[in-house]
C-alpha cells in the first residue's frame, strides 16, 4: 500500500470517526433530557431514543471504539515502518 492511499484512508477514517462522535454525543444529551424528562413525567423523547438505541446509537459507539482501535494500529504500524 502507498503513502498517498493510507494517508487518504486515515483521512477518511478520522472524517467518519468525527461524525461519528457528534453522533453519540447528540445520542447523549438526547438521552440525559429524555431521562430527566421521563423522571418528571414529561414525554421529552425516551420512546424514540429508547427505538433508536439498538439501531442507531450502539453501532455509533462501537464504530468509535473500533475506529479508535484501527486508528491506533494504523499508526503503530506505520511507526514500526518508519523505524525499519
């Protein structure tokens, strides 16, 4: 693999990884009104959070880490290259 394709696919990588953390941020504070509004009896968004948290939010969270992960070996390997 050539230097200018991996550094295109860490680019890309990082602009889904990004995306992706706004993602479970919003899922969060989604989540953090819906429950205190659940607590106080109002309806501020549990149903529809609480539909979208297997479809949407878990696989968010799991790319994040996985792509913390791949993002991590990517560049030990590419410092192991480098060294040699």
């Amino acid at each position: 693999m050539n230097s200018n394709m991996k550094e295109k696919l860490v680019n890309w990588l990082n602009k889904i990884l990004v995306i992706d953390v706004f993602v479970v941020i919003i899922g969060f504070l989604w989540f953090a009104i819906a429950l205190i509004g659940k607590s106080m009896g109002l309806s501020l968004g549990w149903d529809i959070w609480y539909k979208l948290w297997l479809p949407v939010f878990n696989p968010a969270i799991a790319i994040l880490i996985l792509g913390a992960i791949l993002n991590w070996a990517i560049s030990k390997i590419q410092q192991r290259l480098n060294d040699v």
